[in-house]
C-alpha cells in the first residue's frame, strides 16, 4: 500500500485510529509506504527514509538515525543531516 500524506488535515483522534490501521496491515505481512512532512509520524514507521531534493540522506530505523546523529527526534536527524544544526 502506498500513501501521500495519509493524515494531513485530520483531527488527532482518527489520525491515531489510522496509524493503528497501518499498523495492522503491516503486522499482517503487508508493506505500507507513507510519505510525510509530518516529522513525528516518521517515529511511527519500521524505517525511515530522509529525502532532500530527491536524494536520500538517512535510511535506517527511526531510533538507529537518532542514535547515529546523536539527537532525540528525526526532525532533528533531518537537520543535522542537511547541515541545519
């Protein structure tokens, strides 16, 4: 399953509801890809891929980046690896 931007615009009670849903459908063997600028969601996924102008700059799990770049959040792996912090 692919998603653009599955939770933008929603209220906080049915984006929960809809991340548990893409939680499911992972642990039932599926494979969910979520694109997002919603930096919080990404600590939600298995992996996470940082994009900046079409090339990626970090891949690994969201806790293995953070750990990596020595910070607390992948908004913050993000900034680091751009050359923002």
């Amino acid at each position: 399953m692919i998603l653009d931007e599955p939770t933008v615009g929603i209220y906080p009670a049915l984006r929960k509801k809809i991340w548990k849903e893409l939680a499911s459908i992972r642990d039932a063997g599926r494979s969910v890809l979520v694109t997002t600028h919603v930096t919080n969601e990404a600590e939600l996924t298995d992996r996470v891929a940082l994009l900046l102008y079409g090339d990626i700059i970090a891949f690994d799990k969201p806790k293995v980046l953070e750990a990596q770049y020595q910070v607390d959040t992948i908004e913050e792996v993000f900034l680091k690896a751009e050359g923002e912090q």
